[in-house]
C-alpha cells in the first residue's frame, strides 16, 4: 500500500476546516494559478505551495489541487474548442490512450518504488528548460513536418506519458508540450492548445483515485475551480491572441522554478541525510 495512503488512515480528513478569508486568499491564487496553467501548465506551483501554507493537510492538498485543475483544463479546453483552436478529431485517440495509459500508472503506484523517478525528473526538466531556451524549433511561429504520424504519436505519446501522469505526475504539460513541438513540429503555441485536453484526461484519472480515498474537499476545490475558471479563459483568450509570443516566455518561466524546485528538494538537508543513511547501511 503507498505511504500516503497509509498516512491517510491516521489523519481525520472531516475535522479540517478552513476560514472564509482563507478561502478568498486561495480563490484569488487559483485566478492566477489558471492564467498561468492555461498558457503553459505548471499552475500547481502556484496551487499546491498556497494550500499548504493555507494549512490543508498534503494528502488533502493533493486530491483537491486535482480537483480545482480538473475545473481549470475543462475551461480552458472549451475555450479553445469554441475558438476552432483544438483539432479534435485527432485528440479522441490520444484521449483514450491517455487514459488507458493513466490508469496503468496509477495502479502501478502500489507496485513501483518512485525514488528512482524523483532523481530522474530534476534532470529531465533541466533537458526540457535548456531546450526552451536555446531550442530555435521553440522559437519557431510556423509549423513543421512531423517525425511521426500523428495517430502513432497519440498512442505512443499517449500511454507513456499518460502512465507517466497516472504514476507520478510532476512536469507532465511540459512533457507534453515538448512532444508535441518535437515529434509533430508543432508550434510552442499550438503545443500549449493541444496539450490541454490531455493533460486534462491524465488528471481526471489520478481525480477519481483520490475520490475513492475521501482525499478531496469540494469546498475549497470548488471555490479554487470558481477562480481556475476566470484564470483559464483569460489566460486563453490570451494564448489565442498573442500565440508564440507569450508562450514561449512563460513556459521557460515555469520550467526554470519546477526545474528550481525540484533541485532544491533533491539537495535539501533531509533528502541527503536519507541518501547518506541508505549509503552508510
């Protein structure tokens, strides 16, 4: 059994109760957190620090942050839609895949251990932040021929990364979004669009896992889904009017603090007295 689900049955999720002006503070966060997700993901830095600072336990931070992301991709992908921004028909495969591929990575939680996954991702996110930066494919504002089809990239795609976001989750848009740029040449722009209803998917999966565990409150989630919802259709109508232009900048913002994040929780004092421990033994 994984470990927070061991530690949930230690903690009273019921007793948690949160003042209405520290509902207000998160709901203004989540207006942000959206603009920001709907542009180029990574809304979960802003998310997830302010629910724990607001003092929501980290089981219950996690399946709500879920919750109110949930809200914000379904926005933003109607947004898009509506606009003739989303080239559906693609997408019901790489949906379906993503799915199938989410489910496996969220069955798998019990059976891996993860620890090899969080030394990795500080690498792969230092890749994904230096290809951003230096990459002139990112800086691109025209479409390339593609590496692959777009069918084989949808399941391929599809069931690695969506067993990527079931499993463990963190960088997923980012992953995504390089994907799309690199195997089907498509602009940073049309990547930020296409990846939302994806991600979306990923996220509706690990959603119901923690409803299934009771580690969700509808209170604050739906209050931070109410501020994701004016976040995101600013934040696409933003995409959508000023493209490659705003993109590009935020993305290789929000990959330099998770890439940050990541590094500074890999070599903080505790995660090297374990490492130390495990090499002493």
């Amino acid at each position: 059994m994984p470990e927070f689900i061991v530690s949930l049955s230690a903690f009273n999720l019921d007793a948690f109760t949160l003042d209405s002006h520290v509902l207000l503070f998160l709901f203004l966060v989540a207006i942000c957190a959206g603009v920001v997700d709907a542009i180029a993901g990574g809304g979960g830095l802003i998310t997830i620090p302010s629910l724990l600072i607001a003092g929501v336990p980290p089981i219950l931070t996690l399946g709500t942050n879920r919750l109110q992301a949930v809200i914000g991709e379904s926005t933003a992908f109607i947004t898009f839609l509506l606009h003739n921004q989303i080239q559906a028909k693609s997408l019901i495969t790489g949906i379906t895949f993503t799915a199938i591929g989410a489910l496996a990575g969220s069955y798998s939680v019990s059976l891996f251990d993860k620890d090899t996954l969080e030394i990795l991702l500080p690498i792969l996110m230092v890749c994904i932040t230096t290809y951003a930066i230096f990459s002139k494919r990112i800086k691109g504002t025209e479409a390339t021929q593609g590496k692959t089809s777009t069918r084989s990239f949808m399941i391929s795609c599809g069931l690695i990364i969506g067993f990527y976001n079931g499993f463990f989750g963190p960088g997923t848009g980012s992953i995504w979004m390089l994907a799309f740029v690199i195997l089907l040449g498509f602009t940073i722009k049309q990547a930020s669009i296409m990846t939302k209803p994806l991600n979306l998917m990923g996220n509706l999966v690990s959603l119901f896992f923690f409803l299934g565990i009771s580690a969700v409150d509808y209170r604050i989630g739906l209050a931070m889904g109410a501020g994701q919802v004016i976040g995101s259709v600013i934040g696409s109508k933003v995409v959508i009017s000023k493209g490659d232009t705003i993109v590009r900048p935020v993305f290789i913002t929000v990959t330099l603090l998770m890439t940050s994040k990541l590094i500074y929780e890999e070599l903080s004092s505790d995660h090297l007295s374990t490492v130390m421990s495990s090499i002493m033994n």
